[in-house]
C-alpha cells in the first residue's frame, strides 16, 4: 500500500478513536487477525488474542457506560488520556514500512493530535447536551452516544476501504471540532474578562469604603 494511503488510513482512523477509545481498536484487531489489512511489524501484537479480548471488554463498557448521563463525562475526562493515545496507535500501525521511531513520531503529531481534536469537539456537545438534560431526561446525551458509535464503526470502516474519502470527511470533522471548542472558550473568556472587570472595580472601591 502506498505511503500517502497509508498516512491518509492512520488519520482517518485516530479520528474514529477520537469519538471511542476502543472500537476502532477492536476492529482493526479483528480485521489484522483476519488479513484483511497489513499493520506495521512492531504493532502486530494487535492482533493477538489477549489483546483482543482487552479491546473487546473494554469496548464494552465504553459503549454501556456512555449511555448513562454523568459517567458519559467521566468517560470523556479519562478519554482525554487514552483515546490521543489510541489515534497515535493506530496512526502508527498503519505506517507499515517505517522504523519504530519515525511512525511512533508520526503517529503522535498526527494520530494523536486528530483524535485530541476530535474529542474535544465531541466532549463539548455533550456538556452542552447536559445542560439541557431536564429537557430530555437524558436520552438526548444516549442518542448523541449511539450516534458517535455509528459514526465510529462507519469511519473504520470507509478508512479501511476507502482512505481517501475518510480522510476527507476527517478534514471536515477536524474544522467542525475546531470552530465547536472555539465558539466554548469565548464565553469563558468574556467570563473571565468580566471577573477581573469587576476585582478591579472593587479595588478602587476599597479606599471609599475605609473611609
């Protein structure tokens, strides 16, 4: 496979690990153990059954606890650990012909960075989602989840068939996440303008107010 495929592969899929940790982990197991892709010599522990039934329990309990309002978030927190560092798995396996130490590099710039990005812009709807959970007693943040996890299982899937068109419609995911987390910080930002606004306020209020 060419070099730019594989490239365009590896990012495609740390996209899908930047909605679920362990999915696309699991398939891509499931699709090495099958022959069906070639993976870097150095990552062919992918395929192994102990590291296929590590990818499948987990895989489980992702997909169970993410359904449930609250843990969705804790998921969310720990996923800022572990799913970059799953992209950056999967970034590098790809890169079939490269040295240890190049794909690792590669791997994390560019695996770990899409799927960082990727995960931000998702844990950001999701809190949104949540304040508005009186509304939909939940089943809002439970639809957004099984709609993340068809997403996922259909991101490998047109990575694995069709690298160009997924890393295309990674680009567009990529540019959404940006523009979601971009439009959560500014109302921080004016937050915190305000509060030093208003300590300042209440520094020249100070003298008045001790005499």
């Amino acid at each position: 496979m060419d070099l730019t495929i594989q490239i365009l592969m590896g990012v495609s899929l740390a996209a899908c690990a930047g909605l679920r940790a362990w999915m696309p982990l699991l398939i891509v197991s499931l699709l090495v153990r099958a022959h069906y892709i070639a993976v870097n010599p150095s990552f062919a522990w992918l395929a192994r059954e102990d590291a296929l039934i590590v990818f499948a329990v987990a895989t489980l309990v992702e997909f169970i606890g993410d359904k449930i309002i609250g843990l969705d978030h804790l998921h969310d927190a720990i996923g800022t650990f572990i799913r970059p560092a799953a992209g950056a798995v999967l970034a590098s396996s790809m890169l079939t012909h490269g040295d240890p130490l190049t794909t690792t590099v590669l791997g994390i710039v560019a695996g770990g960075g899409t799927s960082f990005t990727i995960h931000a812009g998702k844990a950001v709807l999701r809190a949104k989602s949540s304040l508005v959970a009186p509304a939909h007693g939940g089943f809002g943040n439970a639809s957004l989840s099984l709609g993340e996890d068809f997403l996922t299982g259909a991101g490998v899937w047109t990575a694995a068939h069709a690298p160009v068109v997924a890393f295309l419609v990674t680009l567009a995911a990529l540019v959404a996440a940006g523009w979601v987390v971009a439009h959560a910080v500014k109302p921080g930002k004016r937050g915190m303008a305000w509060l030093r606004g208003w300590a300042r306020g209440r520094e020249w209020e100070a003298p008045a107010n001790v005499s």
